[in-house]
C-alpha cells in the first residue's frame, strides 16, 4: 500500500481514522478528512502531531507538540512528512504490531485540529 490507497480510503468513506493502542497508554491515531490527514501520538495528557493538508497536488505539513490539547509547539516540517507517518505505521509497521495483546478499540474526534 502507499498513500494513494490511503487517501482513497479517507475519500471513499467521507474520513477514516482508526486507533492503535498499547498497554502502556500510548496511542496512535491515523486517519484523515477531507483533505486535512494526521498522525498522532498520545501519551496521558500529552500529544505529539503531523497534521498534513493535500492541495492542488501539494503537502503543507505542520508539527504539534502538545498538553491537555494545549498547543505547547508548532512547526512546519518537509512536505509529506504526515502522509509518510500514516503509511509507514498504517502498512509497514503492521507486522511489528499484529500478534501484540496491545490493541484497544476506540473512538475519538479530533476537534482541535
């Protein structure tokens, strides 16, 4: 898979996002909306982000750091640094994953984004 499959994912169900948790509290949501995609990584109250917007064949990405879902840091990093992060995790990582009595469901919103 590559990040066209994902984006016709996101795009075929009007968004998508799914979670991957693990035992330790840490959890990773991937999903996407429109043309807004993130990637996020959240350890008790704090947040580490890419959110990447996909224009006219362009990325804007930006890096969050965050408490409480208070921005602590922002900064913009290389085009396609979000879209890079889904794939790597959502296909390639799997198998590193599968097999882990880690997985959680769960389901979110991500309104501050």
């Amino acid at each position: 898979m590559d990040s066209n499959s994902f984006m016709k994912l996101v795009a075929n169900n009007d968004g998508f996002e799914f979670v991957i948790g693990f035992r330790d509290d840490v959890d990773h949501y991937i999903g996407g909306k429109g043309n807004k995609y993130w990637y996020l990584v959240q350890k008790g109250n704090n947040q580490d982000y890419y959110v990447g917007t996909y224009n006219n064949g362009n990325w804007s990405d930006v890096h969050y750091v965050a408490k409480s879902h208070n921005i602590k840091k922002s900064e913009t990093v290389s085009s396609g640094t979000t879209i890079a992060k889904i794939v790597d995790r959502a296909y390639f990582y799997q198998e590193k994953t599968v097999g882990k009595k880690a997985l959680k469901s769960k389901k979110t919103a991500m309104s501050h984004i």
